[in-house]
C-alpha cells in the first residue's frame, strides 16, 4: 500500500483570531463546546485511513502539544502516530518558520524515517468534512505530480483566496493569489465541462478557489522546496505549474478557513441552526477530541432555544438563545444569553476558592447573577460579575483592545481568565 504522511499546518502568530490566540496555538482554539479546531482535519484523516499525522507548529503551542497528548493515542499495531513539530533550531536551520512552505522543507530531516510516498497537507484551522481517501484516490487516477484541493466561490469572494484556471480535464494551467480587480479574474470561470460536478452548487459561484489541501508525490514536493520561497499558496503552487503535472480535486461541500474572530463567530453560531452548515452528527464519521468523563450538564429551570449544551455545565434559571455553551461553565440564576460563544472552564472552582476570591472581590469563574450578554465570545475561565451587561446597551463600540475585553468587528471578546466586575456595562 502507498504510504501517505499528512501534514496538518498550525499556522503562525493568529494575529487575526487575536485575542483567541493570545495563550494558545490557532488549531487549539476551541470550537463547538467542547472542540478544538485541530480535530476537525486529524478526524478527517483517521476516518480516511490515513494515520501518520505531524503537526507543524511554532506559536504557543503548550495548549496543543497538551490537547494532543491527552487525545490521540494509538496502539502499537496500528502503526499510526500524530506528532507535534514546533519550531527548533538546528545545524541546519537557526530561524523560525517564515511561512507553510518553509515549515515542512525544515522538516524533512524528521520525514525521512517515515519514507513516505506521498504527502498530504491540510491546514489546521478549517472547518469541512472531506473524503480525502477519494482526494487520494483522485490525484493517483489523474497520474498527478501535485493534487490541489478545490471549492467553488462567487467572485466577491475570490480577493479573499487563491484563484485556479482549471482545464476541462482537472489540470491547473493558471493561479492568482488573491485577485483584487474583475480583470484579474476575467477569464478564470469554472469551464462548462466541469459544471457536472457541481451539482446543487449556486450559480453564482463561478470561481476555483484553492482551499490550502495539496497531494504532492514524494520525490516532486522535495523538487517544488529546493529554493527559498516561504508560502505555498503564494508561491510554491503558482510556480509548480510551470514545472509539474498540477491537478485540482473539486470539493462542493461545505468549507469554512476560520481565519478572523468574525469567520470564527458566525461559524460557531451557525451551529445552532436547526440544519446546519457543518454537521456533527454523523454517527459513522464522529469528530474525536478529548475525552474528559465529565457529568451530564444539570438544566434547572431554564428556558433555552437553538443551543450547543457540552458536558458538566450547571444553568439555573436562564434564558439562553442561539449560544454554544462549552464545557463546564456555570450560569447563575437570571442570566441572559443571545448569540454568545461561551468556551467554558478547564475546571470547577471549590467552595474554599470561591469564598476567598469573593472576599477580594473576584466574580466566581462563570456568569453571574442577572447578567445580559449578546454578540460575544467569551473565553475559557473568564469570570463575569453579577448584573454586567455586555453588548446589550446601545452604546458605540470601536474595534479595539481594552482593558479587559477587545472588540473585532463588532464582535465583544472577552479573553481568558479576565475578570469583569459585577455591573460592568461594555
């Protein structure tokens, strides 16, 4: 059989998903209750079959390097592994990862014992459900050198990515990274002999975007790294297809690069639709994290519409609408939610801790009493205060960072650990 190594990219600094990432990796973001986003594309390999897995990362990684250690073990007949590679110095190489690129080519000296013969690289803060044995399975059929993995967009969407010009037998013969003008993307529209395979597909999307998954076969992505280029969709692609047979696998399903606290917000909320766009339940293709055998959530007197509830949450006498409401977090009598990401708490405080921080003023680790929250995040073991009103009052609110809370795009962010005094109005 082939042997397929994945390389899930952790990204850089996250400046985007700031301040989610002040203390953590991108792909150790939690998402959906009791998630993080690096389980999205490890589940998409295991179900696939593909069980070698290293993550490359360099930007506080302690979360990740613990979220997968308490995660992910196999056993020795399975021959599978995922491994954390952060950044190191070397005789080789002195420096940081200065893009995805330059990432895997410092770390080919780690790949060599696995002797692969192909690699797989997936990015690690997307959300979508992938066969990628099939995206496998495409690139070997097409007697392909390099795979790039696809998905239609409209064309205001198109400066947002890169754009691929793909012939009517799936080869790219064209990559704009990132265009900004209609002329840029004139005569880069999906050819009518592909509009076969984009079944149900909004006519308006009439444009191939990269979505950051490549195939490279193993002699040809040493090749496509001799060099100094840094990023692989900047560069690497771009001028592969110059040199190499590039072929595009066209994914029509959902796909969602969760790059900004907006994508990440709205992605998240969109998860307590009656039908939503990503879909957690399919009982045959589970999204594995970690298991932490926590109690049932206890709901006492609540009124709760169109929610995500984790495990080991206690909620008395809420009104709590369109939220997700991670793990462990404790809501006390009278609060309101509308629209929150709520992540939780990485534990439950005793009845000694919470008398001693209330005596020094501190709200318990939750929401307290009386509280009204709507369009926020808010971050593992953030402690608000009785009667706050957060994003509730019409006040004027810049993007920003504050004292204890920033604001992106309107969106109200209230990082981890902070405390928000009771009656604070945001």
């Amino acid at each position: 059989m082939a042997r397929v190594l994945c390389l899930v990219l952790g990204g850089g600094r996250g400046e985007r998903l700031y301040p989610l990432t002040m203390e953590r990796a991108k792909p150790a973001v939690p998402f959906g209750g009791k998630y993080r986003l690096v389980d999205i594309p490890i589940s998409s390999c295991i179900h696939s079959g593909f069980r070698q897995i290293y993550i490359l990362t360099q930007f506080n990684s302690a979360s990740l390097h613990n979220h997968i250690a308490n995660t992910y073990i196999f056993d020795s007949f399975s021959q599978g592994f995922i491994e954390i590679l952060a950044a190191e110095q070397t005789y080789e190489h002195s420096s940081w990862y200065m893009g995805t690129a330059d990432a895997v080519r410092k770390n080919f000296i780690h790949f060599r014992t696995q002797n692969p013969d192909y690699y797989m690289i997936l990015s690690g803060d997307q959300l979508y459900r992938m066969d990628l044995q099939e995206f496998f399975s495409n690139h070997q059929a097409g007697g392909a050198e390099i795979s790039v993995a696809v998905t239609p967009v409209s064309a205001e969407k198109c400066r947002h990515f890169g754009i691929l010009q793909v012939d009517p037998k799936g080869r790219i013969a064209r990559f704009v990274e990132k265009p900004q003008t209609e002329e840029q993307i004139a005569d880069l529209k999906i050819p009518d002999t592909l509009r076969g395979k984009l079944a149900g597909i909004s006519p308006d999307r009439e444009y191939l975007a990269s979505m950051g998954i490549y195939i490279f076969n193993q002699g040809i992505l040493r090749k496509a790294l001799d060099n100094e280029y840094t990023d692989f969709g900047k560069e690497i692609i771009p001028k592969s297809i110059e040199n190499f047979k590039v072929q595009a696998y066209i994914f029509n399903g959902f796909w969602e690069d969760i790059g900004t606290i907006k994508s990440f917000y709205e992605t998240t909320i969109n998860l307590t639709n009656i039908t939503p766009d990503f879909d957690f339940y399919k009982e045959s293709q589970p999204i594995y994290t970690r298991r932490r055998d926590l109690p049932a959530s206890k709901i006492n007197s609540c009124t709760i519409t169109q929610c995500l509830t984790a495990d080991g949450c206690i909620i008395t006498n809420g009104n709590i609408m369109h939220s997700v409401i991670g793990i462990r977090t404790i809501i006390e009598s009278g609060a309101t939610l509308d629209g929150v990401v709520c992540m939780g708490a990485d534990w439950y405080e005793t009845v000694e801790q919470k008398s001693q921080n209330r005596e020094q003023g501190v709200p318990d680790i939750g929401i307290g009493k009386g509280s009204l929250i709507r369009r926020a995040i808010i971050d593992k073991n953030a402690r608000i205060g009785e009667v706050c009103r957060i994003g509730v009052d019409n006040i004027e609110r810049k993007d920003g960072d504050y004292d204890n809370y920033h604001i992106r795009d309107g969106i109200i962010v209230i990082p981890k650990n902070a405390v928000i005094p009771s009656g604070t109005v945001i």
